[in-house]
C-alpha cells in the first residue's frame, strides 16, 4: 500500500504489469525494502493493537484501518 497505492489494478489489466515492477524494483533495493517491511510492521501493529490473535487479523475492518494509516502516512 505505501509502495505502490491503495488502488490495485485488475491482474488482466496493462496497468498491473507496471504496478508489478514498481514492487520488484523496491524489493531488488536491500535498502528500500528493508525500510518497506519496517513500515509494514509499524502499519500491522498499529492497526492490530498489540493483539496478533487470529481472529483479530482476520477481521474486516483490518484492511480498512491499515488503508487509512496509509493514507495519513502520505
């Protein structure tokens, strides 16, 4: 979500190949990706409160949480 947006396009679509390679340029950048799973962690944690039980990862409102930490991120 930080690294490429929110807005996912479909896998049929000619934009998904481009949203890919964003990642695998990140991902290919030991510092970059380093510092992107860092703020995944701090994004996971934040929404999850401290509370890794299964039942509260599974819960619907997790992704919204985390979309608009994102977004408040920049």
């Amino acid at each position: 979500m930080r690294l490429a947006g929110i807005a996912m396009p479909a896998m049929s679509s000619n934009s998904f190949e481009k949203y890919c390679e964003g990642l695998v340029v990140a991902l290919q950048d030991e510092k970059k990706y380093v510092t992107l799973f860092q703020e995944a962690i701090h994004i996971l944690d934040s929404v999850l409160g401290g509370q890794y039980a299964r039942d509260k990862a599974k819960d619907v409102s997790l992704l919204s949480a985390a979309e608009d930490l994102c977004k408040r991120m920049g």
